[in-house]
C-alpha cells in the first residue's frame, strides 16, 4: 500500500470491500433466509460481485501490482461461483437418441398490459413457439390470451387464479400426460405444478416452478438511498416465502415415483440457499451445457440468471440455450436431453 498513490489506495479499499462481500457470499446457500432475509439478499449482488473482482483482477494485472492477488484468490476460492456464471462453448459429442426438448418462458401475462410497446408480442411469442417446437413448454405468468393458439400441442395442464383475469402456470406437452397436479403455496398466486408425461422412452415428472416474486421493475424502479431501504426490506421478505415454498415443493417431489425434469422461475439466483436446496440430486442444464452468461432475465445492469431447467442423473444434457427474445422481460430457455451418460 505504502508504494500506492491516493487513487490507487482508495481503489484498494473498495477492492477489499467487493472482495470481502463476494467472499460472504459464499456462505449465502447454507444460510436459511429466515435466520438473516437481509443477508439473503446479497445472493442478487453476486454476478456483479464476481465481475467487480474480476475487473479489479485485471486492472491490478495491467499495473503489475501485487494488489491482483486479492480479488484472484478469492476468485479462485470460488470457482463454482465463478463458473455458475460464465461458460465456454462445449464441444462434446452430442447423444440424439431419446432426446427430449424442454421450454421453460416466463412470458408475462404474453404482453396483456402493454409493458412492451408493442401490440403484437403474443403473436410473436407463438411464432417463435412454433420454430423452436420443443416437446414440453414450461410457462410462468401464463394468461390464455385470445390471440394465442397453442392448439398444435395435444396436452396440456394449467393451474389459473384470478377473477377478471386470469392467470398463472401451465405445462404444454406434444406426448400424453397421465397424471397432474399443484403444490399449492399459501397466501400468494404463485406456486408449483407437475405433469407425469409418458414420452417415447419413459415416463417423466416435469414440474414447473414459480417462487415468490421480487416484483421488481428496472424501468421504472428508482434506486434512491429511502427506496433502496425498503426494496431490501421487501427482498427479505420475498426470500423467506420462497424458503417455506421450496420446503413444500421438497416435500411433494420426495414422492415422485418417476425420474424428473424440473423448470421454473425462481425469482432467485444460482447462489442462493432456495436454489441450493431445489437442486440436490439434479443437475443444472446450464452447468452441464450452456455457454456464455446465460442471462436470463431483462436486468439492465448485470447478467442475472433466475430460470432454470433442472434434470436428474438420469439425464444426459445435450444442449441448453438461452434466446434473446425480447418478448417479456424473461428469456426463453430450451434444453435437449436424453436418457444415459
């Protein structure tokens, strides 16, 4: 520090703090919300926390100046961290036979209150359905909407709230479901649904999951030091909802007699206790086959994955891809996999 000039000391000191927030940030998945919701909250800031120090990494490089070892150790000592939220192409041989394609979208409503000023985005949504024509389509925040024929797949579960309008989750499927149901979340319109879905090669569950919501805008939302506070308070609150909603989720997937697909809108990220915990034994189609950030929701200011397509050992992850279709303030995500290692 003594060889630093001012700039560069005060720098250092920001670098330390990121460094020591990124660091916390670690502990985050093993700590439940309902013992620290504020702390819990930190699991949104930790994309930017790793791009901070990696930034910080780098310009301490290109000064060769010992500082670098700071933000690269801790980047090193999270590696998972790190490698949750950027991936290199992989270039492994794909397995085709008994593949299976999943869609999950939250499509918001498919526009109905005009968020997006554009009149058409329902009928996009559909056309861009159509072109990627997976075999089961997952959505949150699904309204059957007049314009919206989904008729070209032959079986479908909905589970709708609302009176004037309604609206909710549903599970679209081109093979015969046998059985379906929902794991109701109390005092919210989220919740979970599942289909049993007998495909050419087995039967599977697919669930399809919605947890709390942030209800947050990035376009109008202002991030004033007052109105800062109480967007934490409210993440605090959100988070320890979704804590009880992912035990009874836990609960109800305990019994599923069929190996599983699991979807869904988290509201939260890969490095928080709910994501933790929904993802024991299952594997994360992103990590097995994803490639960039696979950013997945519309946040202006740092990449932040909160959609997931989650798949047992059984599977094997083909593909996973996230498109840039700007039709919600989700992105659509698809996932190709297929039975065996």
């Amino acid at each position: 520090m003594k060889k630093l000039n001012f700039v560069d000391k005060l720098l250092f000191v920001v670098n330390s703090i990121f460094a020591a927030l990124l660091i916390l940030s670690y502990f985050l998945p093993f700590i439940p919300p309902h013992i620290s919701p504020l702390l819990a909250v930190l699991s949104l800031a930790v994309p930017f926390l790793i791009l901070s120090n990696l930034l910080f990494f780098l310009f301490w490089f290109l000064k060769m100046k010992r500082q670098l070892l700071l933000s690269f150790l801790v980047l090193l000592i999270g590696f998972n961290h790190v490698n949750s939220l950027f991936k290199f192409p992989d270039t492994t041989t794909l397995n085709e036979q008994n593949q299976f394609s999943v869609m999950n979208y939250n499509v918001r409503l498919f526009n109905l209150y005009s968020w997006i000023d554009d009149h058409n985005i329902e009928v996009d949504i559909m056309k861009f359905i159509e072109s990627q024509a997976p075999d089961v389509i997952s959505f949150q925040e699904y309204h059957p909407h007049l314009n919206v024929d989904l008729s070209f797949y032959k079986f479908k579960y909905e589970k709708l709230s609302g009176n004037r309008v309604k609206y909710g989750q549903a599970i679209f499927s081109k093979y015969p479901i046998i059985n379906s149901g929902s794991v109701e979340f109390t005092n919210t319109a989220n919740n979970a649904i599942y289909a049993d879905i007998v495909t050419s090669f087995d039967t599977i569950r697919v669930y399809n999951i919605h947890l709390q919501s942030l209800r947050l805008d990035t376009e109008k939302e202002e991030f004033t030091k007052d109105n800062s506070s109480r967007l934490l308070k409210r993440f605090g609150e959100t988070f320890k909802m979704q804590e009880t909603q992912t035990e009874l989720f836990l609960n109800h997937k305990k019994l599923s007699p069929y190996k599983l697909v699991v979807c869904g809108d988290f509201n939260n990220t890969a490095y928080s206790y709910v994501y933790k915990k929904i993802t024991e034994n299952l594997k994360d189609s992103f990590n097995e086959a994803g490639h960039g950030f696979g950013r997945t929701w519309n946040f202006k200011y740092f990449p932040i994955r909160i959609d997931f397509i989650l798949v047992d050992n059984s599977f094997k992850v083909n593909t996973f891809e996230v498109f840039n279709q700007n039709y919600s303030d989700h992105f659509p995500i698809i996932s190709k996999m297929s039975l065996g290692q």
